[in-house]
C-alpha cells in the first residue's frame, strides 16, 4: 500500500488494485466490527450518496448498498409503493452481481442521489443497532464461500428474487417486508461472511415469497369473482 500526497496536501492511499481512496474513507476500511465502520462513515465528513458506499466500502460495496435499500421496505409500514425504486436498483445491483461486474454501476442521477437526513440521522442509526446485534452472535463461518465468484452469482439470484417479490407484493399491504428482511439479512450475511446468517435470510426471504404467492393468489381470485 502506498500513500501519494496530492497537489492539495491531502494524502490519498493507493490500493493494489490500483483505486484511489481518501485517506478518512480508508481509515474506515479496517478490521472493526461492521456497525462501527458504518457509524464512523456517518461522522465522516463530505457527501452521503449510494455512490460514496461504493467507494468506502469496496468490495462489500454490492451487499453494503443492497442493504441500504432493502433496509426501508423492510420496515413493517405500509409505502405504497414508494420503495419500487429501492427495489428496482437492488435488482440491477443483483444483476450486476451474477454477471460478475466487480465495480458497483449505477446511473449518475441514482449514485449522486444523497441518502438525506432521515436516512442518516434515524434510518442508519436504527439500522446499525441491528446489526450490532446480529454481530455479538456472529462469526465468519464457510467464509472462503463468500469470495468465491460463483457462490455471490449465486447470491445476486437470490437477491434479485426476493427484491422482485417485495415489489410484486400488493400496495399498502406490507407483504413486502418478509422478502424485504430475506434480502437485508441475506447482504448482511455477505458482510460478515457467515453461513449461519446466510441461511436465517434465505429462510425469513423464502417465508416471505411464500406468504407473497399465497396471498397475493388470493387477492386476484376475489378480485376477479368481483370483477
């Protein structure tokens, strides 16, 4: 690793892949448990965006920004189908996941888009605590499967189901959340790379496509005996 001043006196830390990092974001990429990494990036300064995950993050950045996505329809609260665009780009993430692109892509006006300060100052912090709790009972567990490319291909399937299932779920039912935890707990899983948390996501999002089909089957054949 070398450190490189730039013409502004700041210091920016090449990696051997050869990206450039400021040295604030880089103090983040360390061995801290997950929720203090993410605290930290909270304090940091500069601008919060889906694209500033990409860049703090690195290669957890797919499962990182999945899991700020999901993370709102996952609440137990009716949206309306606010949360089909968080859907929509977890899918192209998940997309992007199976045919391997290692560089996390989103449209200019999606990656600069700022999280805002709902997101930041309650949605996060929220978010965090949660994941604090799953990391007091977590270990890495079948880790050498989460660096294996096939097995995040894999992973990105999984993902990509369980975010088009969320967005099938009728509006202002909340049909959406199960598939939408299945999904945060899946990223989550990535993260810690724990096969243990891996499965409990499988489980709670495959319960949640279930109820979705079942459910949601129902509806249409009262609506059409209405109809």
């Amino acid at each position: 690793m070398v450190l490189h001043p730039s013409s502004y006196g700041s210091v920016w830390v090449v990696e051997p892949q050869g990206r450039f990092l400021h040295a604030r974001e880089a103090d983040l990429i360390s061995d801290k448990p997950f929720s203090d990494q993410l605290e930290q990036w909270l304090r940091s300064d500069g601008p919060k965006t889906i694209g500033d995950l990409g860049n703090v993050f690195a290669e957890k950045s797919f499962a990182v920004t999945i899991l700020f996505l999901m993370f709102i329809p996952a609440l137990p609260l009716p949206t309306g189908g606010i949360t089909h665009v968080f859907e929509a780009i977890t899918v192209v993430l998940a997309t992007e996941m199976v045919i391997g692109v290692r560089t996390l892509w989103l449209p200019a006006r999606w990656r600069n888009r700022e999280l805002g300060a709902v997101t930041t100052e309650k949605a996060i912090p929220f978010m965090a605590k949660r994941i604090r709790w799953f990391e007091r009972f977590s270990r890495p567990r079948w880790a050498p499967l989460f660096k294996q490319r096939w097995f995040l291909r894999l992973l990105g399937l999984v993902l990509i189901g369980l975010a088009v299932t969320a967005a099938l779920a009728p509006p202002f039912s909340g049909l959406d959340t199960l598939p939408s935890i299945g999904a945060v707990v899946v990223a989550l899983a990535i993260i810690l790379e724990d096969a243990v948390v891996l499965g409990i996501g499988v489980a709670i999002g495959a319960g949640g496509v279930v109820v979705v089909l079942t459910i949601g089957a129902a509806l249409f054949r009262v609506l059409r005996h209405l109809l």
